[in-house]
C-alpha cells in the first residue's frame, strides 16, 4: 500500500516538474508541491525505500570518491567551424556536390557543457561527460540534480541523448550575489558544477540542461533532426527552437539576425546540421567531424585585459559606484576601454586589482562588467573616505558607499535633476547633460524645485536656447504640472522604485498626499512591494516632503490617469489607438497615458487591427497607410477635445 502511495506520488512531482522546469507552465503552487514532496520524503524514512526515479534523489547526495568512466553508445563528435558567411556559403557548396536540394536546421551553439544522458526500460541509467568523444567521466550524480532531467521517460527501449549543460544567465546573476566567491562566468559555473565531486555544488546552482540529439537508438529509428526533437519533446527533454531553410541566404539572415543579449543562456554560434538522416549518412564523417554540420561561431562576448585604474562615480542617491578603466581590448566588435565594478564588496569579493589581469564580459549592449581577477597580481584597491566630487566623509551602508552631502554635492543634485526632466518622469524638453550643468553652475538650479523658477531672460542666455528651444521647454514646463502620478513618484527618483513600482504606488494611493502619508503595515501589503522599498518610501517623504511642498506651491499637480468610472463607459475602451505627427503641447509618452485612461490600448504601428489613428501635423507614412487599410483617423484636435474633460 505504501509502495503503491509513493508511486503515485513520484509520477504526480515528476509531472509538476516537467510542467514546471521544461514547459514553464506550473500546475500547482509551491506550498501545494511542497506537501506532496514532504510526504513522499516521509514514505521513503519510515520504508527504507528510494524508487529510481524519485525526485528526492535530486537534492544533491553524499560527495563522490571520484569520477569512474564512461563509454558512450555512439561517438560524440565535434563540429567543424567558420566565422563568416562566406564560411556558410561554402559549406552549403560542399553539401551540394552530393545532396540535391538540401534541407537545413539551424539552431543555437549552447556554451556550457556537453553532457550525454543514458535510459533504459525508461528509467535513467546514468550521464557523462563528452570527454574524448568516446569515453566521458559519470557524473550522475551531479546531473541528478538538474530539475529538467526527466527521470523517467515514456519510451522503453536502449536511448542515449546528448544536451548542453547551461547556468541560465538569471540563474548566475542570483547566485552570486550570495556567493562568498563569485563565479567568474555561466559556462565556469556549470562545468565547475558538472565536475565537482559533491553534488550539492550542481544543485545549489540550479542548472538547466538543453537537448537537441538523439546520439543513439534502438532500430535508428529517427529520420531526421525535427523528428529526432519531437521525440524529445514527447520524451519530456527540454529542446531549442529551430530555422528550417533549404536556402543559404535565408539560413545567413537568420544567423545575423539572432540576439543573443535577449537570452537568458550563453551560446558562442549557431549550429546548420542537414534536416535529413538518410543524406547525413551519405555524407559521414572526417575524424573529428560530422561533414553534414557546421559551427558558425560569434565574435567573444569575453575577453581578459589588464585593470589600470579604478575611480568612483557619484549618483544621485550619493551611492559610489567604482568604474574600471582597462587597458582597451576588442570584444564583441567593440574597442571596450571600461567597464563596471558593483561596489567595494564586489571588489573585494572578485579580489580585482589595480595592474592585475580581469576577465571582462560584454552583453546587452551596456557597459561591460568585470567577472573577476584572472591572476593575483597587482596592488589591492582602497576604498575612498571622502566624496571625490565634494570633499565630504563617506559612510559605509553594507557593501556600498554614500555621500550624505545632498545638497552640496554637484553630481547628485544634477543627477536628481537628469532624472526628474527624463522622459519617464517629467518629460522636460531640451535638457541636456550639458544644459543641466549650465542650470547648476550659471543659474544656480540646486533641486528640482528651482527649474519652476528659472524665466525666460535666463534660459535665453544659456548656449543653444533661442527662441523655439525656450519656447518648448516652457511649454513642456507648463505641461508637467499635470503629470500623471505614476510618472511624478517615478520622477522624484526614490530609491528601488522604478517605474512598476511607481504606477503600483500611484493606483493605490490615488494622490500624493496619501501616498506621503503611507505607513509601512499598508506599503508591504502592495503587491512587490516589500520591507526594503516600503523603507525606502516613508525615509524618502521623511526627508523630502518640504521639497513636495515646494513643487505644489508652484503649481505641479500630478494627477491619477486610469480612473475605473472614466474608462468604464469610454467608447475607447478597449480599443486599439496609434497616434502620429506632432501634437502642440503633448508630448507622445502624455498621450499615450491619456489613451491608457480611456482603457484603451496605445500602438506604435498601423495594422488591420487598429481601431484609430489619431493625427497630428507633419503626419507622414502611418496616415497615409491607415487610409489604405481603411482605419478610421480622427485629427488630434478633435480627439483631445473629446476626452480631455473626462480623463480630468
């Protein structure tokens, strides 16, 4: 009876975590799933009894002796590389001499670590290591404890399948922010995992693993790579998307066109295989590689160069943040000559060095960030004790840094302005870096307050602001006043609340005088809003309400935009609305909040499904193609009469 308990149990969490890790779609929340877990743990202590398959084998065991080897069912190969389309060109050239019409799939270069699964009468017999090729080390105990490796899989028969390891990028970020010695890099965290002796290593990093080849079975069965990943697929493996082309050109432009700062994992290239079996087979092998595939392989998002210098930057919050300056190396197509260090405790956590090699990373398109030292050498980084930008003693808040000097400090009193005037926040038209510096040093703007104060005479002494220029920020001025409360709380730049946090606080509280007035029971009761920002908000309006009171004083009332009785019988509810040209006083983030009030939906292009199109001057190419499509357009004039009284 027991027995027949714990199989039903280890058949229902297996299949909450092949919903939950491999199709990301969870069926049962995490107490749920915890109460099914517990009892099958309690089964096992009190029979003695751990079914293969059991997901509690998972956790991570006592650590091995040593890694025994393992030989493969079928050689695992390597892949030929290129890194030009030309090298594409010519391998579609060489496939063509034997294969007419070939058919091709294309699919990401994973960067982690080559792992080969083996199953038998359904039930994993164990993983290894690619090693040689032919002969891997066991690590299944390591492998165990990756969540998306399925246990058990409905197919019965003698089954090996190769997949790629991988940290997911999310994954690495998370844990080494509690790590006492980060990793340097994904691919290091996953193989560093896969080939430690203890297994609670892997399982404290929560890895993933992805499969995309059936490297042997029973019959040889499998005629192609999209069969070969239905199987997988129906076999509860984790697989990739894949490009299917028969064209070079087609497969080049899909290539080019990946994004790999959009991924949360690391691949290197893009893998072309032959789509079909049978002409795989034609072709064979060299002795290293299939001659059916290809590595297009990327330039390196990685590199290690030398830190010459570090100096610290201050923020508007008075927080320091250290910037790396590196001797310049290329990477990633760009000549990289810095890149960010988090705080002192991240330095010291990295243990990087003044004269020392780093291992530098670039992704995302941002400011490269140091992973860490790559040799002991050079002189150890001090942290500084005065604010290098005003002179003031700095205090130590955890591993962070701050200048306490807020209203002497001209960093952050130009920062704190750069934010208030930014198109998420007030909107404000030409305001620069440079012209924030102009307003500090000629007009002596020191809060976001004085910019309600500077006049017309002043602003036209300023280099570059003529009249159309004046006229706009005046206007733009003028037109603040009437923010949106989402967008003024974001623009007062509280810290850790950025713009969702902004528009949960504005749809809460409804006004800024409630919102100043929030106490920390009913901020936690909002949903992400926890004990850190809740702190956050009461400390900011603490200090700062003299400063709100200021703002009010001079005219700004910042004004909820979605309200349920306005939108509730809007004939725009619900509709899909584009808005082109330029509108006299509204600038295009204004009138989409205003669209957002209505309850309906703002668009940035035309289609069939658009339900409006609303125009104002120097309206270009989306009118003209709302009037081929037949969408109904409507001047900004007239939509704005139309609304304005209702949204206000």
């Amino acid at each position: 009876m027991e027995n027949k308990r714990m199989r039903a149990l280890i058949d229902e969490i297996n299949a909450h975590n092949y919903r939950y890790y491999v199709l990301d779609e969870p069926s049962v929340s995490d107490g749920e799933y915890d109460k099914l877990y517990d009892e099958l743990r309690a089964l096992e202590v009190e029979t003695g009894v751990v079914m293969p398959d059991s997901p509690t084998r998972r956790v991570g065991g006592e650590p091995v002796k040593g890694f025994l080897p393992h030989t493969h069912l079928s050689k695992l190969y390597s892949l030929d590389k290129c890194t030009t389309a030309d090298g594409l060109r010519d391998f579609d050239a060489r496939i063509k001499r034997t294969q007419a019409d070939p058919l091709y799939s294309v699919e990401y270069k994973l960067d982690g670590l080559t792992i080969c699964l083996t199953y038998e009468n359904g039930l994993l017999r164990g993983a290894a290591t690619r090693g040689n090729g032919e002969v891997g080390e066991d690590v299944t105990a390591q492998v165990m404890t990756i969540r998306s490796v399925p246990a058990a899989i409905p197919y019965r028969g003698l089954l090996e399948v190769q997949g790629e390891g991988i940290m997911r990028l999310s994954a690495f970020e998370a844990y080494n922010r509690t790590a006492a010695e980060p990793l340097k890099n994904a691919r290091n965290g996953v193989a560093g995992a896969i080939r430690s002796l203890d297994p609670a290593v892997a399982a404290a990093r929560k890895l993933d693993i992805i499969f995309y080849h059936v490297n042997y079975i029973e019959g040889d069965t499998l005629k192609s790579q999209s069969e070969c990943l239905s199987f997988l697929r129906e076999n509860r493996f984790k697989t990739q998307p894949t490009f299917v082309s028969g064209d070079i050109e087609r497969v080049i432009g899909h290539v080019a066109g990946i994004e790999r700062n959009k991924l949360d994992f690391l691949i290197d290239g893009m893998v072309v295989k032959l789509e079909d079996f049978a002409a795989r087979r034609a072709l064979g092998f060299t002795d290293k590689f299939p001659r059916w595939a290809i590595a297009y392989k990327f330039e390196a998002e990685e590199a290690t160069t030398t830190l010459s210098e570090v100096v610290f930057n201050v923020g508007r919050t008075g927080k320091l943040t250290p910037l790396a300056l590196v001797e310049p190396v290329e990477l990633y197509g760009v000549t990289v000559r810095r890149a960010t260090l988090n705080n002192m405790g991240d330095i010291e956590r990295k243990n990087v060095r003044v004269g020392g090699r780093v291992f530098i990373r670039r992704s995302n398109d941002v400011i490269p960030e140091i992973l860490g030292a790559a040799d002991d050498k050079g002189a150890r980084i001090e942290a500084p004790a005065v604010c290098p930008a005003c002179g003031s003693p700095l205090v130590t808040v955890g591993a962070h840094l701050f200048c306490e000097n807020e209203e002497g400090c001209p960093p952050q009193i130009t920062g704190r302005i750069e934010h208030y005037a930014s198109k998420d926040g007030m909107d404000l038209v030409g305001i620069s870096e440079k012209t924030i510096a102009a307003l500090h040093d000629r007009l002596g703007v020191r809060s976001v307050a004085d910019l309600y104060l500077v006049t017309e005479e002043q602003l036209r002494g300023l280099e570059g602001f003529k009249d159309k220029k004046t006229g706009q920020f005046f206007r733009s001025l003028e037109r603040s006043k009437r923010v949106p409360l989402h967008r003024f709380v974001h623009a007062l730049g509280i810290e850790n609340v950025g713009k969702k946090t902004a528009r949960d606080l504005a749809a809460h509280y409804k006004t800024m005088e409630k919102l100043m007035d929030a106490e920390a029971a009913e901020l936690v009761g909002i949903e992400d809003v926890g004990d850190i920002v809740a702190a956050s908000v009461i400390g900011y309006f603490e200090k700062h309400r003299p400063l709100i009171q200021r703002l009010f004083a001079y005219g700004v009332r910042p004004q909820p935009v979605t309200q349920a009785e306005s939108a509730a019988d809007s004939p725009y509810a619900g509709k899909k609305l584009v808005v082109t040209g330029t509108v006299e006083g509204y600038g295009r983030k204004e009138l989409e909040e205003l669209i957002r009030g209505l309850g309906a939906k703002p668009q940035a292009s035309v289609s069939k499904e658009t339900d409006l199109l609303i125009y104002g001057e120097n309206a270009g190419s989306k009118l003209e193609k709302a009037r081929e499509l037949a969408v109904e357009t409507m001047a900004a004039a007239q939509f704005l009469t139309s609304i304005l009284d209702r949204i206000r």
